[in-house]
C-alpha cells in the first residue's frame, strides 16, 4: 500500500466561546491508501494545523507534512514508526507537525487495521482489549451548586468515577474552591471516584498549589491534574514531595515520548495523561504506556472530544489490565459527537471498551461531518494550497 490522499475537514460550533472546552471544535483527517479509507483526529487549532500540512516549505528542517508523507509506504507497522521519524526529523522546525502528524497516523493505524483485519490494539502489540473505568470529564460549574448538579447528573447516569476541572477553580478564592471541591462531593456521592483538574492555573506556583491540598483531602479527591504548566517538571517535582496523598497527574501538553517520560522521571507524576491527537498519535502514545508500566506509573488517555478520538486514545493502554482508569467526555458539543455514528457506551457494568473491528472500529456520519464543516480556503503566492474537501470520496 502507499498514502494516496489526505484530506482535512475543520469541523465547528456555529460559536465557539472561550471556555476550556476543547469539544467545540475538531479537525478530522481523511487518509486512503491503496482504496482503503481511514480516520483521525487532531487535538489542536484545526486552521494552523491544515496550515502545517500545505504551507510552503521554509527550509530542509521546515517542511510540509504533504512533501514528507504522500505516496509513502504503508505495508508495517514500521512503516509508520519511520514516517514519523522523518516528520520529526524534516519537520522539526514546524512547531504545528506533531498535532497535524498526530491526526494522519491514526488514520494510517486504521487503515492498517482495516487491511488486515486486526484491531488498531492488536497490531500495537496486545492480544485483547480489557474494560475501562470511564470518568465523566466536565468543567466546574460557574457556581458551586452547578458544579453539585452536574455531578449528581454523571451519579445518576452511573458513572463511577466523576473529574471537574477548569473553570473557576484556582482563580479566585480558597473558599471558592473549597466550597466548588465540596459541592463536587456531594453531587457525587461518598463512594463515587472524584478527580479534580487545575488547567495548569497555578503555572509554576507550587505554594498555591500546596494551599489546596488539606481541601481535596477533605473530598477524598483521586488526584490533582495539571496544577502547572505542561514543561514545569521542577514545580511537579515540587508539589509530589508536598502532596501526600493527592497524587498527581498530567501529560495531555506532550507533544512527543520524551516530554512525557521528563514528566514521569522529573514531575514524579503518579498518572501520566496522553492525547494521542497531540503527542504524535498511536505509536508514541504506545511507548509512553510501556514506559510508564516499567516505573509503576499509571497510564490515562486525555479525551474531552469526540469518540473517534476516545477510541484511538484507548488503544495504547488496551491491553494493560491493571491501567482502566478512562478519561470519558461527558458533555461535548453536538459537533463532537455527531461526527461518528459510533459511539463507547458504557455497558451494564459502567465500563466501556474499544469495539472489536478491524482498525479503529469508528463509523464516520456523513451527515454530522457536513452539518459542523467550515469552508477553508488558503492560498499563498497567488496559488491555491487547500479547499475544504468534499465530504465523500
């Protein structure tokens, strides 16, 4: 097989607002190689990362992602480990190529899998897929008592596990966040899995951190997600020796393995978080799963879009038994879920997990996909470089 096409389609909201809610918008690639048709996501700005696939070329170490991956190879697994190695290597200066890459090599994972007839987990290397303990992923209410609802409502739906992150917290008072962490309690109940995410507010300020930790305890919280920015290992490392019980946990800001084990070995997180959209899809994801099961680090996907990217982002862990914790999108924008026809329902058991197809298992909704499409048309040197494509092939 080689890569015959690639086609972007930028998907969005008729409004997108400036809360933490990465579901508002999406960037979906379409790959074909040798007829056979594959999907991925980007987690990043849809326009800069289209921009990264066609953009004129700068220098040796600044190309586009177009003159490195069309009409490659794609027979191996390796096949996709050396791609890689090349975008790193020609695209290094192209600070936007691991989230455009990261969106192409899940669709390469599906379309290997699909010729094959091996789920995208197999051919990583597990012989089964093992049920996921999904939390329900939403944003702090704007007051305490909408936070307490909308936890009661993930409890309601069986959730067992329930994460409030952004918003809010961390910006204003520590009675603020006390009051919003014990209404995240009581919404959902004493024997519910409560996860409590900062959206790096504290940036490097392990002092303010520390001042929350006696709050969380009170709550019983899990852990305590990305209190600082993605690179400040020094503050993670910091904060771990400080936080006793509350655990840390980050990584959805690597963008390639070797941020992520700087976490690991550094930050001392106790949970390392990875956005197969960002970090350079599947393969990466894989290795920083292995690496962190070899120094007694759980492994969590990072997932608050649609379900073509939960699927994706479940595959690098499918196969590690004692990892099930499963970041799940509780409330996402129409756009993020009617992009696919196939959606990961919990099952009798509260747990999800990965379908049993060939590739990703992930049907695209034609309809979803044309209903949320923004028309796109970029050009440079009086010559056209991309136009939204047309939905079916």
């Amino acid at each position: 097989m080689n890569i015959e096409a690639i086609d972007f389609f930028y998907l969005s909201m008729p409004v997108v607002t400036d809360a933490g809610d990465g579901s508002q918008d999406a960037l979906l690639v379409r790959v074909v190689a040798s007829g056979i048709t594959g999907w991925g996501e980007c987690e990043a700005s849809p326009l800069t990362s289209i921009a990264a696939f066609v953009c004129p070329m700068s220098h040796g170490a600044c190309k586009p992602l177009r003159d490195v991956v069309m009409g490659k190879p794609l027979a191996t697994p390796q096949d996709i480990a050396s791609l890689a190695a090349i975008v790193e290597l020609e695209c290094m200066d192209l600070l936007q190529a691991a989230h455009t890459w990261s969106g192409i090599e899940m669709a390469l994972w599906d379309i290997m899998g699909r010729k094959r007839g091996q789920a995208a987990y197999e051919l990583l290397g597990y012989k089964r897929a093992f049920p996921k303990l999904p939390y329900a992923s939403q944003l702090f209410g704007a007051t305490p008592q909408e936070t307490l609802e909308n936890c009661r409502r993930a409890r309601e739906k069986n959730f067992r596990a329930v994460k409030c992150g952004w918003g809010p917290f961390g910006r204003g008072s520590l009675k603020n966040d006390r009051d919003h962490l014990q209404a995240a309690r009581e919404g959902a109940g004493p024997d519910c899995r409560l996860l409590i995410d900062a959206g790096q507010i504290f940036r490097e300020d392990v002092d303010a951190a520390v001042a929350r930790i006696a709050m969380l305890e009170e709550v019983n919280a899990g852990w305590l997600e990305e209190p600082f920015l993605g690179g400040a290992y020094e503050a993670y490392a910091g904060l771990a020796a400080l936080s006793g019980k509350i655990k840390l946990a980050g990584g959805e800001a690597s963008h390639n393995f070797h941020m992520a084990r700087q976490l690991i070995d550094y930050g001392k997180v106790s949970f390392i978080q990875i956005d197969c959209g960002r970090i350079g899809g599947l393969g990466p994801a894989k290795r920083v799963a292995d690496y962190a099961a070899a120094h007694g680090v759980t492994y969590v996907n990072h997932t608050f879009t649609s379900h073509l990217a939960l699927c994706a982002s479940i595959q690098p862990y499918a196969g590690l038994e004692k990892d099930v914790i499963c970041e799940y999108p509780f409330a996402p924008k129409s756009v993020a879920y009617e992009m696919t026809e196939t959606h990961l329902l919990p099952n009798a058991n509260g747990e999800i997990v990965v379908p049993d197809a060939p590739g990703l298992g992930i049907t695209m909704s034609e309809p979803g996909i044309a209903r949320y499409s923004v028309d796109v048309v970029i050009a440079a040197k009086g010559t056209e470089l991309y136009r939204t494509p047309p939905n079916r092939r």
